[in-house]
C-alpha cells in the first residue's frame, strides 16, 4: 500500500533530478562560453593565413603589358605588378618564389578576394572611395592618370574632342569607363572585358579611340608603332593593393614591405625596369 514515507521519498527524488539537470544545463552554457570564447581567442588573421600557407596567392592581370602580360613563350606572367608582389612575398615570408598567380580582370577581382581564391590584388587596380566600401587598401605603389590612346594621324588631339560621333573603347568595371562618361558625356562608350579585346577591337576600326590609365595605354602603343598615346591626363589614377575588409595586419605587412622596397633602391630598379614613359 502507497503510503506517506513512499510519497516523500518520490518527492525528495522528483527535486534532486530538477537540481542535477539545472546544473548540468549551466555546466552546459558555461562549457559553450569557454568554447566561444575559445573560438575568438584562436580566430586566424590574414597574414597568419597567409604564414600558415607558406605563399602569397595574388590577383593579377595576364593582358597588360609592362604590368602584368603572359609571356607566350614561357607561360610566365611578367610585368612591374608581377615584380612588386615577389618582393613584398620576400619580405614577408623570405623567399620570391612563394607566390602563386591567378589571372584576374577589373570585373573579376574583387569578388575573386571575398570568395577567398586568392590572398591580394595587385592589378593596376586604382584607389576610389567607392572600391574603400569593398576592400582595404596598401598606399599608393604607383601614380598614373587616365589618358587616351589613338591612331597616329587623328583629328583627336584631348578629352575635349570627344563628341556625339565619336566611339570610346574602355574595359568593363574599369574606373576609366565611369570617368570617360563624366568627362565626355555625348560619345560613345563600347565596353569589352579586358584590354587585349579593347585594343584588338580599335585595330579592327570598331572605335576612335581607347581610353584607360596612361602607363596601360604606353604599354599597347609600344606593341604597335601606328598608335600613340595623347600628352596629359584628365585624372589622378593611385594604384593600390587590395586586401579583404578587415586585413589591418596583412595591409600594414604589405605596406612595411612597400616602404623597405623604396627605401632599398629595388623599387626604382622595377620602375626603370618595366615603365617606360616616352
């Protein structure tokens, strides 16, 4: 028969098993907190990504000559960003050939750095607020302007030429391409995905001129005599390396490295080296 001393001894164990799950849900919580805390605590910067890697994968153009243009002959790609980015790898992880390059466009390259398949930009890519909202940027590593490119013999002489009956030739997501539309709002602007298509496409007639920043434009008409490259520029075009939001000791690794490369001489060596202005 129930009677009251089975009752109580129900009772103490119904309040014992409350108190051991309340504690082992605290148990629980606490455990959680140490493992996010934990979490945060191991969180991997860029540069130690990069460290841990063993090799700094870069963003680069194949189709820019003096920049960065694959050499037919050797499957290398070459070029004064190419130059710049073994010497910043030296500097950070001891050794030029750490690098791994992947072809990338002014359309491609950014979303190619937020996806993660490589580690920085450096691609004659120019610093803009706009671009500042995406991407963190080094200093400036190189100052060009944006200038256009002709046929020897055109009646185009400046930015001031360009009217309702002229063709523009420029590269899709490029800068130059919303600077040209503000600077010569009546002509035309004909878009193509990378410079080769562009320069191809103004040697087919398909347009009056190209326009994208100088030290782009002095590498195409070095390839072709019958075009050259008009005197002055109508903008201020900085070129930086960008690196994912958020990548404060990658930028400040590679900025350290851009100021030692100045300091050293060897930046004015690749200068010399692949930037021709004539």
């Amino acid at each position: 028969m129930f009677n009251k001393k089975n009752w109580f001894m129900l009772m103490l164990i119904a309040a014992l098993t409350l108190v051991l799950a309340a504690c082992g849900g605290d148990d629980k919580k606490e455990s959680d907190s140490d493992s996010s805390s934990d979490g945060e605590k191991t969180a991997t910067s860029a540069l130690e990504t990069v460290k841990a890697n063993d090799k700094i994968v870069w963003g680069v153009k194949n189709d820019t000559k003096l920049f960065g243009l694959k050499n037919p002959s050797t499957g290398e790609v070459e070029g004064f960003d190419i130059d710049i980015a073994k010497e910043i790898t030296a500097i950070i992880l001891g050794d030029p050939s750490k690098v791994e390059f992947k072809e990338v466009t002014s359309k491609t390259r950014i979303p190619m750095l937020n996806n993660g398949e490589i580690d920085a930009i450096v691609a004659t890519m120019t610093i803009t607020e706009e671009r500042r909202q995406e991407v963190d940027f080094s200093d400036v590593y190189f100052e060009a302007g944006q200038s256009l490119l002709v046929k020897k013999g055109s009646p185009i002489k400046s930015v001031e030429d360009l009217d309702a009956s002229t063709k523009v030739l420029a590269v899709k997501g490029s800068t130059s391409a919303i600077n040209i539309r503000e600077k010569a709002p009546e002509a035309q602007v004909l878009e193509f995905e990378n410079y080769a298509e562009a320069f191809t496409a103004l040697k087919a007639g398909q347009g009056d001129t190209l326009t994208t920043d100088n030290s782009i434009l002095f590498g195409m008409a070095s390839d072709d005599s019958n075009y050259e490259v008009l005197d002055g520029t109508f903008t201020d075009e900085p070129y930086g390396i960008a690196m994912k939001k958020g990548s404060d000791d990658f930028v400040k690794a590679v900025n350290d490295a851009l100021a030692e490369l100045k300091a050293n001489g060897k930046y004015d060596e690749i200068y010399e080296k692949w930037i021709v202005l004539e």
